[in-house]
C-alpha cells in the first residue's frame, strides 16, 4: 500500500476506472431517467437546461444514456476479454510446455487469426448471426486470443529457462504440474497487466462495432451508437457527440493508466 503512492498514474487510473464501474453499476438499479423514455418536446436540450446533461433528438435523458451505456460497453468488454484471455493464456503455457511443431503450427494459426481485425470478423459473423451482442462478444475475443497467447508463451519459455524449474524436472515433476504451481504464479502479473490494457482496447473496439450497426441492437443504448445518431446533430447540438466520446476517452486512458501503473507495481524487476 505505501509503494501505491508512488505511482500516480496507477492513482489516476484506479481513480477513473473505479468511476467508470460505481456508474455502471449505478445504472442497474437507479438513472436520472428511465433511458428509453422520449419527450420530443424537450428534445436536443442543452446540458442543464434539461437535466443534468440535456437531451438527444429524441428528448432521451443523455445522462442515462451515458449510464446504461457505460454498463453495455463494460460487460461486453469484460466478457470478450475475459473469454480471450482464458482461452489465449490457456494456449501459450500449453505451447511453452509442449513445445516442437505443435507449438508453431498453434501460433501461426494464431498470426492468422491476429491479422483479422475485429470489426472484419464482426461483419462476418453478423452476416451468420446478425448484429448483436453476442456478435461483437465472440468478434472481440477472437482478437483477444491470439495476443494473450502469444503474450504467454513468450513470457512462460522465460520460466521454463529458470535453474527452479529445471530442477522441477529433474525431480522428475510432470510438465503439467510445473506449469501449474512455476509457470502460471510467476506470469500472473504479466496477463493481470495485459488484461487491464485489453479492456480499455475492448471498450475501443466495442464503441466501433456499435457505431456500425454491428453492436447491441436499438434501443439498448451504447457509446458507440450514441456518437453515430450524433453526426446529424453536430452543429445544432456539439454535446451529443462530445459527451459520448469524452467517456470512451477516460474509460480507455483509465485502464491503459492502471495497465500502466500495475506493471510498475506489480513487476518484480521495478524498483
């Protein structure tokens, strides 16, 4: 605790990514204003003059907009990341322990899969399943694979190079359990690290899906389809651009602050 206040960055991002969840969460069980709610009346109101943030075109609250969103935006990021991650790190120390032609031909599949961009494979998966949530889910951890895998085989053969772990196999311990009880404890930090970063690119990425069309579908709101109904509206009324686009910008500085900040903390070879 006392060397957390020595890397302010980490300070930052806690801060704005402790933000970000209370708000998300926030939304399950209170909003200014039920999100779907429409006061065409009181519609392209400026912040303050119609509750706290104004109203879009369709005289929707922007500051449950924004709410919601950021709940839609943090599940479906956290979901895909979680799934890409598991799957990712779950290959690269299967790789580092098998090693020989199966682990070539594994991360050559993975280039393969890594030079997809997302937004592609979600346009092809929509093609299949239709926009949606499941849609950018599965399009967004299928990007995530490929870079955890390789993030973990790069960092798990530095292990498998250490005098403990040849030890291990000298005592004739199998190569599951080395790479269970050495291998993962001693990377953990690398992927908590990598995960925190991959969040904030998730959310990115999530935000782009849903600007095309390929996100959750109306009247779910998202960040991303907020700026799209926006460009319309961009003379008229600025701030339902800039609201929307202010939250992704902290929400991925915060976790590329606390991605930042926890391999300072976190790595043993910082002082």
């Amino acid at each position: 605790m006392r060397r957390l206040f020595y890397h302010p960055a980490l300070l930052i991002g806690l801060a704005l990514t402790g933000a970000l969840i209370f708000v998300a969460l926030l939304s399950l069980v209170w909003t200014p204003q039920p999100p779907t709610k429409m006061l065409i009346l009181q519609k392209l109101r400026p912040p303050f003059s119609h509750g706290l943030l104004g109203t879009d075109h369709f005289g929707r609250d922007l500051a449950s907009l924004l709410m919601v969103g950021a709940w839609n935006s943090l599940s479906t990021a956290v979901l895909a990341v979680a799934i890409g991650a598991g799957l990712g790190s779950l290959i690269g120390v299967v790789m580092a322990a098998v090693r020989g032609w199966t682990e070539a031909l594994v991360m050559r599949c993975c280039d393969v899969v890594f030079a997809v961009p997302p937004i592609l494979s979600a346009m092809l998966l929509g093609a299949f399943l239709g926009p949606g949530r499941f849609t950018a889910i599965i399009a967004i951890a299928v990007f995530m694979v490929p870079v955890f895998a390789r993030m973990t085989l790069g960092a798990a053969r530095q292990i498998w190079t250490r005098d403990y772990v040849k030890a291990a196999i000298g005592m004739g311990r199998s190569r599951s359990r080395i790479t269970w009880v050495h291998v993962l404890p001693n990377i953990a930090h690398q992927i908590i690290v990598q995960i925190t970063v991959q969040l904030g690119l998730a959310i990115l990425t999530e935000a782009g899906l849903s600007f095309l069309g390929l996100g959750m579908p109306p009247p779910a709101p998202t960040w991303g389809r907020m700026l799209f109904e926006a460009q319309t509206y961009l003379e008229q009324a600025p701030w339902l651009a800039l609201l929307p686009g202010l939250a992704i910008a902290l929400a991925v500085l915060g976790f590329n602050m606390l991605g930042d900040g926890l391999r300072d903390l976190l790595d043993p070879r910082v002082h």
